[in-house]
C-alpha cells in the first residue's frame, strides 16, 4: 500500500492544473483497488485499465458510479468481461474489433463508446491504424451499420522518447486528423468530441494539441 496523501495529493494537483474541460483519467492498471478507493475519496471517478480481466474483478470490488475506461490492446474474446459497464474503450483498433464490441452491445443491450486507436509513434510495438487505414475504414462506411458502438473520437500514445519535437510532431499529427474526420463523418456528431491523447510524461504537450482526456498512471500513483 502506498501513501495514501500521495495519491490525494496529486490528484488535487493535476486537477488544480488541467484546463477546464480536460478529463483526467488515473491509469490504475499496476495498482490495487485500494489505492484506487483512495483515489476515489479524494474524487476521483473516471479510472483506466489495460487488462479486461483485472478490470471487471475492479469493477466488482469497487464503487458503481467508477466510470471505467479501457486503454489497453483489446483482444476479442476479453471483450465480454468489459461489455456490460464499461464507459469507453479507447483502443479500437480493426474493423474487425469494432464490429465485436458491436455484437457485445447487442448482446448486453447497450451502445458502447469507442476510441479509434491511432497508430503514430516510432516504435513498431505499438498497435492501432494508420492515419491512412483510419481512413480508409471510415470511407468504406460499414461502420455506419453498427449501431450498438458509437464511435466518440480518437486516442494515440506519442513515442517514449525524450525528444520533445518528435512528441509534438506526433500530436499535431493526430490533432489534424481529428479534425479532418471530424468534418468529413461526424460534422453533425456532438458525440464525437474526445480526443485520448498524452500520459504522464507528455499529457501537457498533448493539451496544446487538443487532447480532451489525459490517462496519467505513474504521475498519480508513483511516488
Ligand atoms: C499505462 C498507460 C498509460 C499511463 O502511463 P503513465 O506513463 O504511467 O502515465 C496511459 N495510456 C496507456 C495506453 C497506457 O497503457
């Protein structure tokens, strides 16, 4: 168990920073459920997790109004873990998946909010479509038969990299395709508004391209 004022702390700091209208996500994924119901205490409600299987048991053991977002590759048969409550999934990252969590919603009764992942860092190891394949998919249209998902926006992860310009390069990136799909399929979507883009090394940089929702782990629960 860590210090709980830590975690108080930093929350109370990151949200005394955060422009207004920027969502704070605790990335809770290496962390137990009681640091995060400290984290609750201290207000915070909208929590991250990587694995599907470690958030439904979170989502048992923790408090209902926990908005839950998934953050991690998500792998088709995991998704039945999540469906029922989950509150975004922001690593779409095929068609394929998407008409998936489609068959969920179905199943479960429910539209579920999705995330385009965006693949735009350096490192191969990362999933998520190209800006092009993006694209692409939305063009070819079959998305738009999907009724129980509903596509809400895009999330990236920059490179791990120290170098700034090459982070900020990555954003932009994304900011401009936000926009471009945006106009060109969602134009009349207020629903599409999110943009999941920056961590704790690099959610300040991610702001200043538009980021909407910032997923900050280690920054919160590390000291
Ligand atoms: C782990 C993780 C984060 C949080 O990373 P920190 O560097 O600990 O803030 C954010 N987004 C995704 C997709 C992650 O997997």
């Amino acid at each position: 168990m860590k210090d709980n004022n830590y975690i108080a702390e930093r929350i109370k700091e990151l949200r005394a920073t955060l422009p207004a209208g920027v969502t704070l996500i605790a990335v809770s994924k290496y962390h137990t459920a009681e640091d995060i119901e400290t984290a609750y205490d201290a207000g915070q409600r909208d929590f991250g997790e990587s694995k599907a299987q470690d958030l439904k048991t979170k989502h048992q053991q923790l408090p209902d109004d926990i908005r839950w977002h998934f953050i991690g590759h998500l792998q088709s048969n995991k998704i039945k873990y999540i469906a029922p409550f989950i509150h975004l999934i922001h690593s779409i990252d095929s068609l394929r998946l998407l008409q998936e969590v489609n068959r969920y919603g179905i199943k479960e009764n429910r539209r579920i909010a999705c995330l385009l992942q965006i693949h735009i860092a350096a490192e191969e190891t990362k999933f998520g479509f190209t800006p092009l394949e993006c694209m692409t998919m939305l063009e070819e249209g079959s998305w738009r038969d999907l009724y129980n998902i509903e596509i809400r926006g895009l999330m990236c992860m920059a490179s791990n990299t120290d170098d700034r310009e090459q982070i900020t390069k990555e954003f932009a990136t994304v900011e401009k395709l936000f926009k471009e799909i945006k106009e060109r399929f969602f134009k009349n979507e207020e629903s599409f508004s999110v943009l999941s883009a920056g961590m704790s090394d690099d959610y300040p940089i991610a702001i200043e391209h538009g980021s909407t929702h910032v997923r900050i782990g280690s920054g919160i629960f590390v000291e």
